[in-house]
C-alpha cells in the first residue's frame, strides 16, 4: 500500500513539471470525487435520522394549454388528457402568477435547478415575469417548449440568463410538420436562429440550446439526420427520448389523487 502511495505521489510529481494542464485536471477530478464521496455520506446520514434532503430540481407545469396536437402527446394527443377539455377551461385552472413566484422565494435558499415546462409555456402572458422573478433570484432556470413561440420572446429570453431552453424537434421539416403541424418546423429553428444571433450580438454564453427528438415509428430512421440539423443549426446538446407511455385512464387516476 505504501509502494502504491509513493508511485501516485511520483506520477503526480511528474505530471507537475511537465503537463501542468493534465495535473491540474487530475486534481480536479480528484477534489470533486471526494466531495461527491462526503455528499453521499451526509445524505446518508439524513436519511437515517428521517430528514429528507433539499430539492435539487423544481419542476413548473405553468400551463396545460397547448398551441399544437401532437398525436403521441399525453396531455393532447390522440388519448390525451386533456384533449377533450376546452382551452378556457384549462386557462381557469392554471396556478397564479403571484402562487409561483411565492414558491420560487420559499425554494430559493435551496437554488435548485427550476424547469418550466407545459402545454406550451410561452401561450402564458406572464411567463417572462417569472422567469424574471427565478433569475432574480439566482436560480438556474431550463424551459421545455415547442418553440413555435420563442421568436418574439428572444431578446428577453437571452438578456434575462436563461440557462437552457429545450426544443422539441422530431425530425426534418417534412417528418416535424407532418406531426406537430404546419410551419412548426421553420418556426422553431427560425427562432434557434435569432436566439444564437442575439447571444452572439450581445457575448453570451447562454441559454444552453438543446433538441429533444422523440423516437416515434415515423422519426427512428431520421436521427442521424437529427445530429445534422442540431450541428447546422449549433445546437448545444440533442437528447433522443421515448413517447411517454401512459393511457388516458392512468393519467385520469393520476390527476385524482
């Protein structure tokens, strides 16, 4: 065991004097695994004695509202949730603005990661006020959307310090159109577009923009093509993820407890 402990310190002697860059990445690494190792351990230690640990992500539906029927939707789609309820309806039910932002100050100390998300969140005329009051807090902040909608938000969207924004975009133009509908395509990497344009124009770094691609019967053989279309349009990250798989009378139930 001793042997072993000198030939680290060596390597790491080594690695001092001749790649500075590579030493100081190992210690990182090195710093970072003990850290993780004590989290660990202090989480244990809480569970044991019954108290939970503090949230590390917040999640907003702000919205069931939705400007497009996707089939494979479960809120909208062919055996949707809420396919069959009226738009006002759901408005009615939607929570208020001053209730979001009263729980953004409660989790604040925590600064979890918050993700908004819908429906289509940016169909909610005071998305930008919460959005604002999350960052003002200096908290992370990610959104899902279809992006049909982005475009005239985008200036705010960058000046505010979004962190990431998630685009969902199932394939190219013809295969997207064919199941989010008309135009929906170029409206969401039009604004893709202006939201880099601006991050460029004014030196930012963020939001982080990501593609979400849904592997669906008539998207699968189009994914390649989908890392294409996220490069051309540099994109930061793109996740392939399955539909979800619930029926309407599951999420009935859910919806009731």
């Amino acid at each position: 065991m001793l042997v072993e402990l000198i030939r680290k310190i060596k390597s790491y002697i080594f690695l001092f004097f001749h790649n500075p860059f590579i030493f100081a990445k190992r210690v990182k690494i090195r710093i970072i695994h003990i850290l993780e190792k004590e989290k660990a351990a202090i989480y244990q230690r809480l569970s044991a004695d019954g108290i939970a640990c503090s949230p590390t992500e917040v999640s907003f539906c702000v919205t069931k509202r939705c400007n497009l029927r996707c089939p494979m939707c479960g809120q909208w789609g062919k055996n949707g949730v809420y396919k069959d309820q009226l738009p006002s309806k759901i408005s009615e039910d939607e929570v208020p603005l001053q209730v979001l932002n009263k729980v953004i100050d409660e989790v604040a100390r925590f600064k979890p990661l918050i993700s908004v998300w819908g429906g289509e969140p940016f169909l909610r005329k005071d998305l930008i006020e919460f959005l604002g009051h999350i960052k003002n807090r200096d908290m992370s902040c990610s959104i899902i959307t279809n992006g049909t909608l982005v475009g005239e938000y985008a200036e705010q969207i960058v000046n505010l310090g979004i962190d990431c924004l998630i685009y969902s975009i199932d394939g190219p133009e013809n295969i997207h159109d064919a199941i989010r509908g008309k135009n929906s395509f170029k409206k969401a990497t039009e604004s893709i577009k202006q939201i880099n344009s601006i991050k460029k124009k004014l030196g930012k770094k963020h939001p982080i923009l990501q593609i979400n691609t849904v592997i669906l019967e008539s998207t699968y053989t189009n994914l390649e093509k989908m890392i294409e279309i996220a490069t051309e349009l540099e994109v930061n990250i793109v996740s392939f993820v399955h539909a979800w798989f619930i029926t309407r009378e599951t999420g009935i139930k859910h919806s009731n407890v």
